[in-house]
C-alpha cells in the first residue's frame, strides 16, 4: 500500500506577504506535495492575490476565522487534497 503524499497546510489571516515568501519557498522542494492555503477570513483575498504566480496550491477561504474558534482543522484541510500533486516545479 502506498502512502499519501504529505500535505502542507498553510494558514493565512492578514499576512499575503509572509504567505508569498512561504509558497516561494516551498516551490523549490523536490518531489510532488500537496499545499493547501486557508485563507481566515483575511482583508485580502489571498486567493486571488497569488493562485495565479502558485497554480500548484489549493486555495480555500473561510468566511470568519474558523481555524481560531476550532470549526476547521489543518485534518480537515489537507483532507481538500483529493487528487495527485501536482509536482512542485524545482
């Protein structure tokens, strides 16, 4: 039986830039992954701001901040990587 691929899951609430920097360096990985951002219910829409410089993540958005008042895990997250990774360019 294999393993899964691991699953990275990032969690975002008003830090686009320490988010970009994250994923800039998670691109350079060797091997495939599954990233996952979660947008908490930022200011910025994280999603729009970067899926199109980082098209190998999965971007999903709470409405409010459902990682701090314990309504979404990081399980529940990663559980969005349905199908194979993309391999991280590197």
């Amino acid at each position: 039986m294999s393993r899964p691929p691991p699953a990275i899951v990032l969690v975002d609430y008003n830090g686009l830039d320490d988010t970009r920097q994250c994923l800039a360096s998670l691109a350079g990985l060797a091997g495939a992954a599954c990233v996952v951002v979660v947008d908490n219910a930022s200011r910025v829409d994280v999603a729009a701001a970067l899926s199109g410089t980082f098209p190998w993540a999965t971007f999903l958005r709470a409405p409010r901040q459902e990682f701090s008042d314990g309504r979404m895990s990081t399980g529940q997250a990663a559980g969005e990587c349905r199908a194979p990774p993309a391999p991280l360019p590197g």
